[in-house]
C-alpha cells in the first residue's frame, strides 16, 4: 500500500479544513515547497495534492504551486480542484503532474471522465468520490446529491476508470478515524476492479494498519502528519513493508 501525505491549497497556503468546511480554514505550514521536501525526505513517493480554491471556483487557480512540486522534487503529483475540461487536464499532465484527479466532473460530466481515460490512459485518470452519509457531493463539497457512492464508483469503472480517491466528509479533518465500513462496503462491491485509496479521518498508525488489512491500493494522510499524530516515516515504512 502506499502512502499519499497531503497538501491542501487556499489564497497559496498549506491549509486544512474540518469536515470539508471553508470557514474552518487552518494554515498548517508555511511552505508549501519546504513541505513537499519533508514529505519527500521521509521517504514518500507520491503526494495527494488539492486546489480548493479551483474546487470552488470550478477552474484552476493554484496551478503553478503543483508545477513546481512537480518540477522541483521526486515526488509523484496527484492533483485535484477544478478541473473541468481536457484543456486543464492536458495542461497539468504535459507539465509533469502524474495524476489527475475529477470529482465535480464525475457526478456532472461523466462524459468527460471517459473522454480523459481514452486520451490519457487510466493510469493518470483518478476520480473522487467524496460522500457524506453514503451520498456523492461536488463543488467543493458544497453540493449534495442523492448519487450513491458505490453507485458512482461502478459507474465510473465501466467508463475506464483504475484509481478511485474516497473520502468521508464527515470524517475528513476531525482525526477521528477513517470510515472502515464505508471502504469496506466499497472494497466488497467492487472485488477488486479498481484501485482505492482511502481519505479522510486518519489519526494514528492503527488507521494505517486498518487500510491495509483491507487491501487498499493507498491512504492520504493529511492532518494527522501536520499535528503529529501520525509519523510519516513509519506509516510509510508499515505500508509498504510485508505483511
């Protein structure tokens, strides 16, 4: 399993939210580049990168900070956050960003998503399905739907699409755990045709653990390693080491 340390991006800062909320907004670190080494130091491959800012514009707007991660360090960048269009998504895979991750786009535009497998390969397509109480939302988290997660998710596995990134709202920035039954609903349902990564609620190595006796594809770790809670190193070195 691998592990995917996160930053969030808002007004260009290193920030977390509590529950997916803009009010809550909470700067974390102050370099988001000094950040992306640490993470790189203690051994990560990939980082799990977020423009929330695109997210509630619905267009790109932190663009230039995920270039320079890119560029900079040895570090895999997924990115997600207002992308809406081919355009955007050529425009971060030909300036070295790994992974592209649509949200908004696989609840509204499903075409799209099959349009981006087809042009780009599923390798560097990922979508998220961020739920609360089982039930897709978008922009930003600011929308409700009456879509069911696992639903989506067998949508989008017909339209060609490998790598999923799943989030509990309810969970996500509270250090309360990740929603074990909610994976675990979702691994059992799609027996293993796609690649799942695990988001929201990580507080210790125990969620870690967890993750992997599921048999996720990843987990993103994002408040956890700001606060302490979790040491990067060791996650790292648990996740990807034999059982």
């Amino acid at each position: 399993m691998i592990i995917l340390p996160a930053i969030d991006i808002k007004d260009g800062n290193c920030v977390r939210l509590f529950k997916g909320d803009f009010s809550t907004v909470e700067k974390v670190a102050s370099s988001y580049i000094d950040t992306a080494y640490g993470f790189e130091k203690a051994g990560a491959s990939w980082i799990h990168m977020v423009d929330l800012d695109g997210a509630k514009a619905g267009i790109p707007v932190n663009m230039d900070i995920y270039k320079d991660v890119a560029e900079n360090t040895s570090l895999k960048v997924e990115v997600g956050g207002g992308i809406r269009n081919l355009e955007t998504i050529e425009e971060y895979i030909s300036n070295g960003i790994s992974r592209v991750i649509l949200g908004s786009a696989a609840l509204k535009n499903p075409q799209l998503v099959r349009d981006a497998v087809k042009e780009y390969g599923s390798e560097r397509i990922a979508v998220g399905i961020d739920a609360k109480d089982g039930m897709v939302a978008a922009e930003g988290w600011l929308e409700a739907s009456n879509v069911n997660y696992i639903e989506l998710t067998i949508q989008m596995i017909e339209s060609g699409v490998k790598y999923f990134i799943v989030t509990d709202i309810s969970k996500d920035g509270t250090l309360s755990g990740v929603n074990i039954d909610q994976l675990k609903a979702l691994n059992d349902a799609v027996k293993g045709a796609c690649s799942i990564i695990a988001s929201g609620g990580v507080h210790t190595i125990e969620d870690i653990k967890k993750c992997k006796k599921l048999g996720l594809y990843g987990t993103i770790c994002g408040k956890s390693i700001y606060k302490g809670t979790l040491d990067l190193r060791e996650a790292i070195s648990y996740a990807e080491g034999a059982e």
